[in-house]
C-alpha cells in the first residue's frame, strides 16, 4: 500500500495571472510526484499541491524564489491517512459488537 | 440499515452490499440497476427510486466518479437512504417520486475506489491500460464527448487530466451514456465532486454562457443559499468555465448537450484543513447540508418540465 509519510499539501495563494502560469510549471506532466489536489485556476482562488517529503525542499524553494506565497494546509498526509483508517476500523467493531 | 453507520467511510463491498438492504427494505420503490461493467469488470449499479409508471421522466445523481473524493460516495449513501426513508414521509420527496423517477450511482468509478482502499488513497481516475505508456488510468470527468480534446484536458497519460484516446473510452462513462440515451426523458443530471465548494453548471469547454445561463443561475443561487442555511457554508456559483477555469469533455457539458437542461455539479465542502481527506465526523453534516440543494434542483425540475 503507498504510503505518504512526510508528504504535505501546501495551500497555494497566487497574486497574479504571472504566478499561476508559474504554478501550472508545476503540473504532474513536468513534475510527476507532485500532484495538484486544487489546479491553479483564476484570481483568488488558492491552490492544493500535494508534495512528497523528498521534493518538499525544492517545491518550497521554487515558491519562494517567485515569492508565491503559501502555508502548509497538510503536515504529515500519513498521520491524516493512520486516522481515517483506526476511525473506519472502530466503527467496523462497533457495528459488530 | 438500521445497522449501518452513515457516519462512517466504507469499501465497496460494504457499500454494494448496503444497497442490497436498501433494496431489501423498500422493495417497492428501490431496485438496483447495472448499467454495465468497469474496466476490471466490476458491476456498475444504480439505484433506481421509481413509484411506478412506464419511462417517467427521471433525474441522475452521481458521485464518486473520482475515486479519492470520498465524501461525495459517502453524501451518495446518505442521500440515497434519505430519499427511500424519506418517500411517504416528506412532502417534497413524496411529490417528487410521484411524478418522477430518481437515479443515483454511488460508486461511478469502482475500480479507482477499490484501489484507494487498497493501494493509494490518492488515486482519482479509472484503472485502464493506456497504449504505450506505464501510466494508468484516464481521468473520467475528461472523458465525454463535449468538446473532448479541449483546454483543461491533457493529452498525456501520466496527467491527472487525462482525457483518455477518445470520447467515452472508458466503460464506465459510456455505461452513463448508453444509461441516459436509452432512458431518453433524463431531466436533471448533478454530478457530485469535491472539494471546493462550489455548485457549477454548463459550460465548462468555453466560456460562452449557455442558452439556460440565467435560469440555471438562479436556480443555483437559491440551491447555495438553502445549502448555507444549515451551517453557514458558503458555496461560489457559476458557470465551470467562469468559476473555475474552461475544462473540457465533462460530465454536465455532455448532459447539457444532450438535451438535459438541468445539468449541475457540486464540488462539496472545503473546512480549508484536509482537503480530500475529509474526516468521516464530517460526512453526515456535509450531506446534510447538501441535502436542501440537492432538493431545491429536483423541486425546480419538478415543477418546470421540459
């Protein structure tokens, strides 16, 4: 099973037509690890950017050095994920019981 | 049903084997329907809610047609009991089921979502070979035969946008095509996605409003504003193209197309904190909130027919 440890989603805040071209660089067909949870679209609506923890570094510096600005929407996928499946095992037990 | 817990995320199996009971439990307004059959030859059933008469004009829900968006099957299960619990009981379903019938797929692409049970909660298209490349999959919200090939689509496999080698590749979109051609008196058609929160209507392959923009604008004005009553969730509207950006070969651009004047999809709620992995606590006020939307749609097709 494929696992996400690590990985993050940056939630992306573009200020204009020229950052959203940049951020459409970062598309799964130039960069097929990352994976846009939100696409780039018009003025004021933010993006999602799933990225894996060993492209964290270089994703976040290409952000920066355009001055894009972001936070972090998602810290660890993994530990998300680790929830999603005890809560749907509990609730398995439960209907059992 | 009694024992199922809405409140819960589930597998396929677990969701196929709850429309068994939902059938079980109301014999004589739910029955279940294949349509056809996934690339790796799954069953694709629909949920038929019908009080009887012949070729009724008819109203389709679907969700799921992105495996990872795993509130939309989830908001598909809710509803789908709601409406069969609901017929006798509430005037509006009980009008609505008078006059017409109700589909709803649950589960549009079972081979993606029984592989994001498996092996990658991320996986969002259908589970096809593509020729010549190691790449799976074709994004099935791409794949209909409305201005297929256009913006918003890629040509490339490995894309999370692929459109597929042509127009209703995938089984599991010709299955709703051969579905709703065959029926032929298909009135609405809400596709249900997620996560941004939006109600969306044609087109969405070019930026021209449609023929029905006013109507369908105000119809989707009144669905959000409803929706945002229940706890204050505020939905954007509009056209695809407008809202969002020009997608091309989608699900409600080939309804429209296809003569279905009510043709909507929702992209259900965005807490701005988890994004697909929305947590199951969530699903049952997310459905219900949706709930008075869903309603408003159906009431108009209802009371406007075509």
């Amino acid at each position: 099973k494929k696992t996400f440890v690590g990985d993050q989603v940056l939630h992306i805040t573009p200020r204009d037509e020229e950052q959203i071209t940049l951020l459409r660089l970062l598309d799964d067909q130039t960069h097929p690890e990352v994976n846009y949870w939100r696409h780039p679209s018009i003025l004021g609506h933010p993006a999602d950017l799933l990225v894996p923890s060993s492209r964290l570094q270089e994703i976040k510096g290409f952000l920066d050095s355009h001055n894009i600005s972001y936070s972090t929407m998602i810290e660890d996928v993994q530990k998300l994920l680790d929830e999603e499946m005890k809560t749907m095992i509990k609730s398995r037990r439960t209907r059992s019981s | 049903t009694s024992t199922f817990d809405f409140g819960s995320y589930h597998t396929l199996d677990e969701i196929y084997d709850w429309m068994n009971t939902l059938v079980h439990d109301h014999p004589t307004l739910v029955s279940k329907v294949q349509i056809g059959q996934s690339y790796e030859s799954r069953p694709l059933y629909v949920l038929k809610f019908s009080t009887g008469g012949s070729n009724r004009s008819a109203i389709w829900l679907d969700t799921g047609i992105h495996s990872r968006e795993w509130i939309t099957q989830a908001v598909g299960v809710w509803t789908a009991n709601k409406i069969a619990t609901g017929y006798g009981q509430d005037p509006s379903i009980t009008a609505i089921l008078d006059s017409m019938d109700v589909f709803i797929e649950i589960i549009a692409n079972p081979d993606g979502f029984a592989f994001t049970h498996s092996t990658d909660r991320m996986w969002r298209k259908t589970r096809s070979i593509n020729a010549g490349s190691h790449c799976i999959g074709v994004d099935p919200n791409r794949n209909w035969d409305a201005g297929f090939g256009g913006s918003g689509s890629s040509s490339n496999p490995c894309s999370e946008l692929y459109r597929g080698p042509y127009a209703h590749s995938e089984g599991e979109v010709q299955a709703i095509v051969d579905f709703i051609c065959g029926h032929g008196n298909v009135k609405a058609v809400i596709s249900i996605h997620s996560y941004s929160q939006m109600l969306l209507f044609p087109y969405g392959y070019k930026t021209a409003p449609a023929p029905n923009h006013q109507e369908l604008n105000e119809l989707a004005k009144k669905a959000v504003s409803d929706l945002a009553t229940i706890f204050g969730t505020k939905y954007t509207y509009g056209s695809i193209a407008e809202t969002i950006y020009v997608a091309a070969g989608t699900t409600v651009d080939w309804a429209y197309k296809n003569g279905v004047k009510y043709s909507f999809t929702f992209e259900l709620r965005d807490t701005g904190h988890y994004g697909f992995l929305l947590p199951s606590n969530q699903i049952i006020p997310t459905a219900t909130e949706t709930w008075p939307a869903l309603l408003d749609i159906m009431i108009h097709v209802l009371e406007h027919p075509y």
